[in-house]
C-alpha cells in the first residue's frame, strides 16, 4: 500500500509498505479522507520525531474485523480517533480524559495518510464512530478538528453577550467563531489574510480587522470601551500573542489555543490586577468528539464550506505545500487516489444531475454552434474571475459603490454571454441582493467562485 512519509513540509515521500495485519479486536481501516491540520505543518515539532507518517482527521471504511469486534462490521463507514483515553488511570477517573497518559500515546497504525489504518484494539472499543448516513467522509474528516474546538470552549466558559476576539481566522479560528456564535457570543476575528477575514465574515463574524490595523484601542473603541472576555489565539506568530494578551478585559479569559515554538512571556502584575485566566487545551475525549459528529449532522457547525481542496494521497506534497503557504486555502483533504478529483472542493463541486449551463437551451441561443459557443464561455472565464477578485477587494476596504459597480459588470457579463441566463451566475447576483443593493458580499463572491469554477468545469469537460 501507499503511505505518505513526513520528513518535513516540502519533504513528504510516497513509499510502499505492506498493509498492516490486525489481531484480535482490531480492525483494519481503508482511509476515505483525512485532514492536513495545522499541527502537521509545524515543522519545528513534527520534524523531532520524522520520518513518520502523520495525519489524525482520519475518516474510512471498515475492510476487515479482527475476532472478537464486537459493533463494527465490514462496510462501516467510521472517523477513528487517533487519541483514546484508557478510562482505568486517575486523571480519567476524574473526568480528566485528555490528561490520560494513554490518550498522549496511543496511535493507530500507521496514521492517516495511508492507504489502509490498522485500529488498535483500545482505539476500536473507545475511539471509533459509525458515521451518520448523511455525513459525507469528507464533513468527518473535519470531526476531530471541532472535537478540540468543543473541549477547548468548554474550559472557556463562553457566555451568551459576551464579546469574543478570535485571533486568527484559520479553520480553528472560523470553528471556535462558529461555536461561540452558537453559544450567544458576540465576535471580533482578526487575520492577516484578506481572504481569510472574508471567511470569518462569511461565517458570521460581527467585526474583523486584519492584523497589521488591529489594536486593542480599537476594539475597546467598538466594543463600549472595554476589552475582550473571552480572547481565543489561533495563531502561533509573535504579534497574534501580543494582541491576544494586551486584548483580554478584567477577569477576562485568554485561550492558547494555537501553540507557539518559543515560550510566552506575561505581564504578570497587570494580569494580576487585571484577574486574568489563561488556558491551554489538547486535543479532545470521546465525549467532544460525540458532540462534534452532532454539531456536523445537525448543521450547527457548518464545516462543509470549510473545505476547499483536495488532494490525492499520491500528491500529499502539494497539499502541504498549499496548507503551508495559507493563500486562499482553508482546509485542505487528503483522499485516496481513486476517488480523487483533485483541486478545489467546497460543497459538492460537480454534482452530475446539475450542470451548471443548460446545455440544449444555450445550443439553440448559438445556433447549434458549440465551438462558438465553447469560445464565448471561454471569453468569459478570462475575464469575469478578475472582476471577481475586483469586487473581493472592493468589499474587503468596506467601499460599498465599488461593490455594486462590480457586481452588477459581472451580471452584466453575464447576461451578454446570453447562454448564462441559463447557468446560475447571473442569478447569484440576483439572490444575494435586495432591493437592487447586495446583502451579502462573502457569501456572493463565494458563490461566484463557485459557479464559476463550476462552469469551467462544464467547458474543460464538455463533448
Ligand atoms: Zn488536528
Ligand atoms: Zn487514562
């Protein structure tokens, strides 16, 4: 089988390895999707124990039972926890799980990005789910990454009105935004990065700055004067950690949620004054991981839109090198070669029922001329993704006229190529918009994205 060797971030080798044999009580796992995660590419911890094969937001189907497994069976779609509390020791005795000795241990074999997983037997009794009919491999992929985001929030104690600063909007930070959405939070989501601020607006920020403008007097400046309760880093650079400490309110809490090389230093008299908690949080019990898959199958959490490439296991490379660089990429999935359609994911791209031009009504407006018609929809993905990016840019300095200019060139490129009456382009601008003005810019320009890719899709594939 394949396996994927981590010997550091643009060092990452396909190597052949025999698939693992399981014993009794053990199952054998064909890896479906499973997540790159922020972890793995923190190159000056994970390079320590290299070469490994890493990956822990592992989802798959059951291919083989050991004698003895009992409430698993062949077939199963499952998300295997690659941590598993021993429920014997004294910390779990307390409820401590993630304290558990064997929960900072075990492992399953030989990690996630493989083509087949071997469960050890405490892992199949403690750390293997079926997943819901409805929940796709790739939406469990993202289990274990909200399992943390659960468990961390828990040790918050997040309250409903309270004003919470996110720093950093990676997928840990748009995951903690949603949570503390749920919970009644009112958010301020920060990044350096002006597409990842236009996700967190997407999903449901109430204010973001981006780093280099953040200050804490300006967050005292929108928020009453005060600072924030609840601060939450999700990013491991210097001046995250600055904002994240000079931003937390008396009797506030700062999270630490995202893990630093170099030790933190305090101001350890105002944060006594000031009564501030600090925390930590690693990884997640059982238990978060149960609420996570409840979160993901209800809809609370919205992790689909999270995903936004794909990668097969044979060209893991690109995706840590995509991962790595952040640029317009949240999460990024490893899926087994053969089902891999590589590049850009999202919902579901591709979906054979809906294309996204109707083909027999836009032949006939081109007099049966498909490769006129092919040159007129290639015109148009030449240009019209720029405009996109124009008016992505418009909306992020906040210019509400050059928004609507934009917007509406585009309806208007689309309606000249008349065959996109016929795709949902045009009628993206006309959904988002009341009233004549747009509502939401984010979730336009992600939906332009979207159709757009869609279309090019349509054209490259198009008999
Ligand atoms: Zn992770
Ligand atoms: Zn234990």
């Amino acid at each position: 089988m394949k396996v994927a060797v981590y010997y550091s971030n643009d060092d990452v080798r396909i190597e052949e390895r025999p698939v693992p044999r399981i014993k009794d009580g053990e199952i054998l796992v064909r890896m479906m999707a499973c997540g790159i995660c922020g972890t793995d590419l923190m190159q000056w911890y994970r390079t320590q124990k290299a070469p490994r094969v890493l990956g822990h937001e592992m989802a798959g189907e059951i291919v083989e039972t050991g004698s003895g497994v009992k409430g698993f069976r062949q077939g199963d779609r499952v998300f295997v926890s690659h941590h598993v509390p021993c429920y014997r020791c004294h910390y779990c005795i307390a409820g401590n799980y993630t304290a558990c000795e064997s929960l900072h241990t075990g492992n399953y074999d030989p990690g996630g990005f493989s083509e087949y997983i071997r469960v050890p037997e405490e892992n199949v009794d403690f750390g293997t789910f079926i997943l819901p009919a409805e929940m796709s491999y790739e939406d469990a992929a993202m289990i274990e990454p909200l399992a943390c985001v659960v468990s961390a929030q828990k040790e918050l104690g997040l309250k409903k009105g309270q004003t919470v600063l996110v720093i950093g909007s990676g997928i840990s930070g748009l995951l903690h935004l949603q949570m503390a959405k749920l919970k009644g939070a009112s958010v301020v989501a920060t990044d350096i990065s002006p597409y990842r601020l236009g996700k967190a607006l997407a999903f449901g920020a109430d204010r973001v700055f981006k780093a280099e403008e953040y200050s804490a007097d300006r967050l005292k400046a929108l928020n009453n004067g005060t600072l924030a309760e609840r601060v939450i880093v999700c990013a491991g650079a210097k001046q995250a950690l600055d904002h994240g400490i000079s931003s937390v309110d008396r009797r506030g809490k700062i999270l630490f949620f995202a893990v630093s090389e170099s030790d933190l230093t305090i101001p350890s008299v105002r944060f006594w004054r000031d009564e501030i908690g600090i925390g930590f949080s690693y990884g997640a019990s059982p238990e978060d991981i149960r609420e996570a898959i409840r979160l993901i199958q209800n809809g609370m959490v919205d992790v689909r839109r999270m995903v936004t490439h794909r990668v097969p296991l044979s060209d893991i490379l690109s995706g840590f090198k995509l991962a790595s660089r952040g640029g317009e990429s949240l999460k990024v999935i490893v899926v087994p070669d053969s089902t891999a359609e590589s590049g850009q994911a999202g919902r579901d791209m591709y979906p054979e029922s809906e294309s996204p031009v109707d083909m027999e009504k836009a032949l006939s407006l081109f007099d049966n001329d498909k490769e006129f018609f092919r040159e007129m929809c290639r015109k148009f993905l030449d240009s019209v993704p720029q405009q996109v990016d124009k008016l992505s840019a418009a909306a992020m300095t906040g210019n509400a006229e050059l928004v609507e200019l934009y917007a509406h060139g585009i309806k208007g490129a689309a309606s000249n190529l008349q065959a996109m009456k016929t795709c949902s382009l045009a009628r993206c601008i006309e959904d988002r918009g009341r009233d004549g003005q747009i509502t939401d810019v984010p979730l336009l320009i992600e939906d332009l994205r979207l159709e757009l890719a869609r279309l090019e899709h349509f054209v490259r594939t198009m008999k």
